[in-house]
C-alpha cells in the first residue's frame, strides 16, 4: 500500500531508512534475545526520562521567554545563561515544599490523581518517531495506542478535582472532562484522516508515506482536505493540552487554578510537568503526521536538496517540533479565553461536522487516487 | 421547604431558594482573595452548575473610615485623603473639594490652573481607561492586553511625577489652583503622550476589540436597562453605555470644561461590549479636549490664587460632583463655620456601579460574572472608603 504511494518500493525505503538503531544492534549482538530486549528497554526508558524531563524543563523556559516578547518584558535572565537555569530552581523549590492536602480530601485518589497525567505522557513519547531509527516502539496501531493515553490524561484532571474538596477544583474538572471529551472526537478524526491517507496507522509509516518533495507532506498533499485537517488538528490539540483561548479548565480569572488549585509542591509540578510534556508530544504528533516528520524538506532542486539531506533526521524533527510549539505560545498569548459554553458548541456545531465532512471528501479523493495537489 | 432546606443556613443576603431549584443550587465564595475581583471586594455566588442565580458582593475589607476621619481635621487637610478613595482618578477626587472650597469662599482660579486640571483630569481618565482596558482583557484571559495597557499607563503616571513628585496619590490640586507650577517641557511631553495615546488606540482596537472571543463573549452580557441604571444611581461610562446621556462634564458643567468641544459616547443594548466600546470612545474623546486645551494652554501666568491662612467653609451644605474616570464623584460637606467640617460624604461612583451587579448578573455564566464585574470597572477602596 505504502510503496504504490510514491516513487520508492518497500524495499529501497527499507534500505534508505533502516529501522534499527546501531546501540540496539550492538546490544542484539552481544547478549542473547530476551537479555538484549531488557538491556535495550531500560536504555530507552533511562533516555525517555531524561529526555521528557529536560525537554519539560527547557518549555518552560521557553514559554517565559517567548510570552516575555510578548509582554514587552525581559523574561527570566538571572539564573544560569539566559535565565536557562530559572526553572531548574523552580522546580527545585517545588520539590522542597510541604506538599499540603486539604482537610477531608480523598487521600488515595488526592495523591493518585497527579500521576496519571505525566504517565500518559510518558507511555505516548514511546511511539514518537524522531528519526528513522530513533523511536522506542513502533505498533501498528501506533495511532491508536497514541489516542488511548491521550485520552487517558483527562483521568487525572477529573480524578484531581473530585479529589481536591474543593468547589474550583470540581467546576474545573468538570469543564475539562466535557472539553476533552468533545474535542477529542475531531483530533481522533484527524488521526483517522492521515491513516486513510497513509495506509498505516504506524507513526513510522506515516511519515515515510510522506516522501518526496514538501508537497508531499500530508499538510499540502490531499487538496485542501490535508490543509484543513492540519487546522482543525491545531484547535482540537490546543483544547486537549487545555492552553488558551481553551484553557477553561484551569481560567485562573474565575476558577483560580481550576483543577489544581489544591495542589502544591510535588503534586503541582507533576500536572506542570506533564502539561509541557504534552505540549512536545502534540507537536511531535503535528510534525509527524502534517509536516514529514524525520524527513528532511525537499524542494525539488538537486543541490539544495542534497545540503538538506545531509542535516540529520532528528534535527529536522526537532526543528519542525519547535516550530508548533511556538505556534502553541504564539496562541496562548494573543487570544482571550472562550466560554464554557462557546467551547462545546464550537466543537459540536462546527469542528465535529467539518471534520467528519472533511474525512468523508478524503476518503473519496483517495479512492479515486487524488493525492497530489 | 422542606426541612432540609430550612435547617441549612445561608450566606448572609440570601433568601431561600423559591425559583424551583431548591436542592440544585450552591454557593460559591469569590474573594477576598481572587485573582478577578480587582483587589478585596467578596462575592457570594449562588450557582446551578456554571449558572449564576444572585450575586451578594460583600465590600469592607479596606474601609479605612475616611469620611469620618474628614471630621476630625480641616477641608485641607481632608484634600490628600481623598487620592485614597479612588486611587485611579485622584485628581477628580480632590477636584470636586477644591471646587466646593472656592464656590465657598468665593476663590478665583487663574487660568493657567483651570488648563493644568483640565488637562491632568482628561490625561488621569486617559490612563486609568487604559489600565481598566489591560485588565479587561486579562479578566477575559488575554493576559498580554495587560502589560500593554501598563506601558500607556506608565508614560502619563511619569508625566504625574514629573509634574507633581507622586505617580498615584498625586495631592496637587488645591483650593485656588493648583500646588506648583508646572514644569517647563509639559506642553511638549503632553503631545508626546497624545502621540502615542493616538496610536495605542488604534493597536487596541486591532488586538482585542475586533477580536472574535472577545465579540462573542461580550455581547449580549450583563445587558443593562436603561431604567434600572437610572435607579441604581448608576453613572459614568456603565450609565452612558446603557443610553443614558449624561456626563457631569456637558450637563453639570464646572471648571473651564464648557470651552472645549467634545461628544459624549452612547450605548445602546446596555451590554458588556457597550460598556467596553464606550470606554474606548471617551479615551478618543478626551484626547480631543486634550488637543483642545494644549492649543489654549496660556503660556505664562499664575497657577495659585492667594493663599489664605485657613480655609474654614461658612456655615451650610455644599456639594459637588465631577466626572471622575469610574462616573459622577462627589463630595458632600455640611459646616458648622468652624475650621472642621461637621459632615463628610463621598458619593463614589463605584458603589453604585456594583450594587448593580446581582442584578444584571443573574442566568449569565460564571465566566461572565467576571466579563461584568470587570466591564463595571470598580475600585474596591472607593467603595470601602
């Protein structure tokens, strides 16, 4: 299915983007299956928490800076080079905090709650293709594994706000499970869209159907329907990351801190965590599924082409994942929130329609093979 | 009622429930300590869901007793007091006692005094517009409005210190004029800023004004009657949003505020956008009396009549009322002769501006509840006072 979509077979992409790793086959090499499985496992589990830590650490950061631009100030600049450092301390700070529960809060779900968010989180980098050989796990049903944690995070919100005791907490968790819960129906659409398109619901897959030039980006590629799923895609994954204009759950000017207004120390820095940490995978999904993921933008000009190839995949993946994510603080920073209401019928009025619409007319422009532009 | 319901106690200011929704309806606490209520003001929300049945807002958390402290020392001394109420249009405050002292005592005003107030008053009502715009848009969840606002506010609060020493509690009126003379650059630094109030309006308009949410969530909101903000004692721009024509500055004129051409911004439906457009109409209004009063602006002559030694009011009432940015501020003192006065009262628009609030309030949502108090535009200490 894959290899009819473009000019390389199954075979040449299997030779140009081998699938395996050169640490995992040294590893393969030298220990035997189920040894090798394990020792190969905790390596990427060790980089997955370094990874998802650091990079949670540097959005942070990055968030302060770039609303700072925004705001006409400066931003963090006093701890380490260019105030790199500040959420280091910060966090450091939360750390060393009592971590304070509120009298007649349900003690296990109160202390459960925090750590469903940064789990789903965790469980969805796994599937994240940064380059051809550098993804921890490639399902088949990478996508729908991917929809299943997604969805798994709102647990955690619901679960908090029950929890917490609190009247803000509850109006805030149940704000945010009616918002994930609706829009989480279109961003499964758009999903489904780039599986129909691609053939695969492997992450890897949908990337390598991606290939040739930068029209062939599933953004670009599907006239119009690409294009529109990639907006609709925007939104849904700015409700679902609960960041402004959808940030009703935790509207600080009327709910304080909705959800996690109970939450201090550890606690909070979970839901902080996992809310950045989320950001990176929204992204990371984007730029695998609309924008060629790992691949390397081709612009059909032999030379500037072969400059291009040279930079590594991961490197244009990251490159690609900074670009949406500073889309995402470029909204958050411009727009005023939605109401409650405004939120729901946005999603089931307009959002669900047109992605069903635009679902059905890709459906039929692929039978009929139209792909190109 | 069932016996449930009458063994419940309710917060203080509501009745039982009798809109058949007994048992659905809770009470949420806003406040003191909120992010949205502008300082310490409580509310009390009766809520079904994310509905808003009643509204009671519990002011007091800063009252300071400043009318009473008003008896107990002289109208002059009483003057400073007043930047206090309503920290955001302070020269209005004490320009409604200023005013009361020289009708008293029959005071001139020169007129390069008239022109320094007019053109602090409009410049004050221009800054704390644009500080009430910052912080709408932050109320609404667009934080960045805020610090745009603040840049404007801080080029008129620097104007303020230049002129007078002080960037809030400014104490530079006084009765006969004004305390000093203004600095030698004032008209140029009064262009400067009209230049750029000129252009901060126009990038407003461009970022939150046209934009979308800001339509959708504004329109139709907390929609005021015109009848009920005449008997609420409503005033400044929430009565004028509501239809209501009357601005102290045209109707009730004082100072030199009849030589200045100048409209007076309506609305129609009463809502929140009318109210938020109407603030934005007179900030474009007052630059006009601003370019007005520049033009005029005598260029040399004294800034104080003779000082007297004391001010004591005759025996009597008196009142006063200015157009403060928030609406109709006045000052209501009753003299026995003596060099105290017997009787403060300030009227502080605010006040009536949020006994509004449960009124329009009810069966819009809970995020709205903050769209309208924040579109009410209030000053929690002019309310404590």
């Amino acid at each position: 299915m894959i290899a009819s979509l473009h000019s390389l077979t199954a075979a040449e992409l299997a030779a140009r983007y081998p699938a395996t790793h050169p640490v995992g086959d040294w590893v393969r090499a030298h220990l035997a299956p189920a040894g090798a499985f394990t020792v190969n496992a905790l390596i990427a589990l060790a980089l997955t928490t370094v990874f998802v830590s650091l990079t949670a650490l540097f959005l942070v950061w990055m968030e302060r800076k770039v609303c700072a631009r925004f705001q006409l100030r400066l931003g963090p600049n006093r701890v380490g080079p260019f105030g790199l450092l500040q959420t280091l301390a910060d966090g450091l700070k939360l750390f060393l905090k009592e971590s304070f529960m509120p009298r007649e809060a349900d003690f296990f779900v109160y202390h459960l709650a925090p750590l469903i968010p940064i789990t789903s989180s965790f469980m969805v980098f796994c599937v994240l293709p940064f380059d051809h050989n550098i993804q921890i796990a490639d399902p088949q049903g990478g996508l729908v594994y991917l929809a299943a944690f997604l969805g798994m995070g709102v647990f955690g919100v619901l679960l908090a706000g029950w929890a917490s005791n609190n009247k803000y907490s509850l109006l805030g968790a149940l704000r945010s499970g009616a918002q994930m819960i609706a829009y989480e129906i279109s961003y499964v659409l758009c999903l489904l869209l780039i599986v129909l398109a691609s053939g695969s619901a492997s992450t890897r897959d949908i990337v390598l159907a991606q290939q040739g030039t930068v029209l062939d980006w599933w953004l670009f590629k599907l006239p119009g329907c690409g294009a529109l799923g990639f907006i609709i895609f925007i939104i849904s994954s700015t409700a679902e990351l609960h960041r402004a204009p959808f940030d009703i759950a935790e509207a600080e000017s009327e709910l304080t801190g909705g959800f996690h207004t109970e939450y201090s120390g550890m606690g909070f820095s979970m839901f902080f965590l996992s809310e950045y940490a989320n950001l990176f995978v929204a992204s990371g999904l984007g730029a695998t599924l609309f924008l060629g993921g790992f691949l390397a933008p081709q612009f059909g000009f032999g030379p500037l082409d072969r400059a291009l190839e040279l930079v590594p995949g991961c490197v244009w993946f990251m490159l690609k994942v900074y670009g949406l994510v500073y889309l995402y603080m470029w909204l958050r920073w411009t727009f005023p929130r939605l109401r409650v209401d405004q939120l729901m019928s946005l999603e089931w009025k307009f959002l669900l329609p047109v992605a069903l619409g635009n679902l059905a007319v890709a459906a039929v422009l692929v039978a009929l093979g139209w792909l190109l532009p | 009622m069932s016996a449930l319901e009458s063994s419940i106690v309710l917060p203080p200011g509501f009745e039982p429930a009798t809109d058949g929704r007994e048992g659905e309806a809770y009470y949420l606490n806003m406040g003191p300590q909120h992010p949205s209520t502008h300082g310490v003001l409580r509310l009390v929300v009766r809520l079904d869901g994310e509905t808003v049945l009643g509204v009671v807002p519990h002011p007091g958390y800063v009252h300071r007793g400043i009318e009473k402290m008003g008896e107990n020392m002289s109208v002059l001394q009483y003057l400073h007091h007043t930047d206090r109420l309503d920290y955001l249009s302070s020269l209005g405050n004490s320009l409604s006692i200023c005013l009361i002292v020289e009708r008293a005592l029959g005071l001139g005003v020169p007129e390069r005094a008239d022109y320094i107030r007019v053109i602090l008053c409009e410049l004050q009502r221009i800054a704390s517009h644009m500080l009430w715009w910052g912080v709408f848009g932050m109320d609404l969840g667009a934080i960045t409005t805020f610090f745009y606002g603040f840049r404007d506010h801080e080029l008129i609060t620097q104007l303020f210190e230049e002129v007078c020493g002080a960037r809030l509690t400014l104490n530079y009126f006084r009765p006969g004029g004004v305390a000093q003379d203004v600095p030698a650059d004032f008209l140029a630094k009064v262009q400067v800023i009209l230049e750029q109030t000129r252009r901060s309006l126009d990038e407003y308009d461009r970022l939150l004004t046209k934009n979308v949410i800001i339509q959708e969530r504004t329109h139709g909101i907390g929609v005021l009657p015109a009848a009920t903000a005449r008997s609420y004692g409503c005033s400044g721009a929430v009565l004028r949003a509501s239809g209501v024509d009357y601005d102290v500055r045209k109707h009730d004129s004082y100072s030199i505020y009849d030589r200045f051409a100048f409209d007076v911004p309506l609305g129609r439906n009463g809502d929140c956008f009318d109210r938020y457009e109407v603030r934005m109409r007179e900030m474009a209004q007052s630059v006009r009396i601003l370019e007005q009063a520049v033009a005029q602006f005598p260029a040399a002559g004294p800034w104080r009549s003779k000082e007297l030694p004391q001010y004591k009011l005759p025996a009597g009432s008196w009142f006063r009322w200015v157009e403060a940015a928030r609406g109709a501020f006045g000052t209501f003192i009753v003299s026995d002769g003596s060099l105290k006065p017997v009787r403060i009262k300030n009227r502080s628009p605010g006040f009536s501006n949020l006994s509004v609030l449960d009124e329009i309030a009810r069966g819009a949502k809970l995020a709205d509840l903050v769209t309208i108090l924040s579109s009410l535009d209030i000053v929690v200490p002019d309310i404590d006072r």
